[in-house]
C-alpha cells in the first residue's frame, strides 16, 4: 500500500490560527481525486476529509497515521 501525507485541519476552533494544521497518512492514489473532484479521503487513522494541502517539511503528523504507517513498515 503506498501512502503519503496531507493535511487534515482541525476544525475544533477555526477563529485562531494558534492551532497547527495536523497532517494524516492517506493512500497516494486517491490525493489527485480528493483534489480535484473534491471527494473525501480516509487517513489511516480513520479520519475521512476532502485533501486541502500539501504537507510543508516539518510539519505534524497526526500520532495514530504515524504509528500506523510505521508498524507497516516492518
């Protein structure tokens, strides 16, 4: 399974910009769909939402896409 990371914003509270965007793991092949046609993508933490960004580097990661991720790896 290839997968890569998007951004997923947090909607708890949208009038400050205190917060960082998180940024999940979704499969690869469905981030241009997402971004065009606008449909939602399903991280592998379970989060669904339509792909918005791009990760800049250093950016978070959502915990559970990550340790995920990680124990597929091995």
């Amino acid at each position: 399974m290839s997968t890569d990371i998007l951004e997923r914003p947090e909607t708890q509270d949208q009038d400050t910009d205190d917060a960082p965007d998180m940024f999940h793991y979704v499969r690869k092949e469905k981030i241009a769909e997402s971004a065009v046609m606008g449909t939602f993508v399903v991280a592998l933490c379970g989060e669904t939402f339509p792909v918005t960004k791009s990760p800049k580097p250093g950016s978070p990661v959502c915990p559970q896409c990550k340790e995920i991720y990680e124990s597929m790896q091995h």
